[in-house]
C-alpha cells in the first residue's frame, strides 16, 4: 500500500504552522511565500501534500488544517518523520527549551543551549538543524510562528520532560481562539 504521509517534506510541516497562525483569514499561497522566504509553489505542493495526508482539508482560498490530525502529527509523528540534527557550536537564534515559550518553564542546565545556525543570531550554543534551511528568517519575522517552531523543536530534539510540556504548550496554542479553524 502507498503511503502519503511518507511524502511529506520538512517545509510541510513550516506550512502548516504558519497556516495555523492566520487563525481563520486564508493568504495567498504568494504571501505565504514571502512570509515563509518560499516560492508560492512551494507553499502550492506542500499545501497539496498535507492535504493528501488528511492535515489539511478543503482548497484555496477555504484551505482548513485539520488541527486534532495537525496536533497527533506533531506530537507522535514529527520527531521520527524528521529527527533533530545536532551540530557544532554555532552562533544563532533559540530554539527548542531555550526560546519562547519554553525558556520560562524548563531550567537549562549546563549544556549550551539549541540554536539555528543564523549569522545574526545573538546566542550561541549547539546548531539544531531547523526543519527547513529558511525557518530562522521566518521565525525572526513571526512570534507566533517562532514559538510553535520551537516547541516542534522541543518535541523532535527534547528530553521526555521537555515533550511533555511543549506538545502541552501546543495543545494549549491549538485550541486558542487565536489558532481556531473550523
């Protein structure tokens, strides 16, 4: 049997959480490019793939994720879909427990924080390679993108406690009237 939701991409899920952020307005695949430093058929194919894997339903410009299927996705499919990748120590901008809205409910510890590689980053700790190479722009521009990305993070790259909270943080963003969708 094929299986769609091998298919997906990592700049599908960067997509998806960006859709989640407009709460009920609907973009132009054009705008969502920009907003995402993507071509709109970038954002057209990986509007069309998350469809086909059931996160998305309906079409533009009435395009609806599916935010229970978005949430399962996240918490129990996102980490083995696309694994957390460390590197070196790096210069660039917070993610996973050391951004928002994280940063506040988990205590550090002694290991350098996880960052993007970005050149105009102000922290700097071990790069965690984002889901997609244009995320620290993105993130940059759009607090709330920022931080659903960085409890993605949390959730790919974490420690059972640091999951816990964020996909609890998610569920919390996801049921908001901010993200609400019919």
């Amino acid at each position: 049997m094929y299986d769609v939701a091998m298919d997906l991409k990592p700049q599908d899920v960067v997509v998806l959480l960006k859709l989640l952020t407009y709460g009920d307005a609907r973009p132009s695949y054009a705008r969502m490019g920009q907003e995402l430093f993507l071509s709109p058929s970038e954002v057209h194919a990986s509007i069309r793939r998350a469809k086909e894997a059931h996160l998305i339903s309906g079409s533009q410009p009435h395009i609806v994720p599916n935010t229970e299927s978005v949430l399962e996705f996240l918490v129990h499919g996102v980490k083995y879909s696309f694994p957390a990748e460390r590197g070196q120590l790096t210069r660039g901008i917070p993610t996973s427990y050391a951004a928002p809205p994280l940063k506040d409910k988990l205590s550090p510890g002694d290991d350098p924080p996880p960052v993007w590689a970005f050149p105009e980053g102000k922290s700097r700790g071990y790069s965690l390679k984002p889901l997609y190479r244009t995320v620290p722009k993105a993130a940059k521009a759009d607090q709330k993108l920022y931080e659903l990305l960085a409890l993605v993070d949390a959730i790919r790259d974490g420690r059972a406690r640091d999951r816990q909270i964020a996909e609890h943080e998610l569920r919390a963003r996801l049921s908001s009237p901010a993200y609400a969708h019919s």
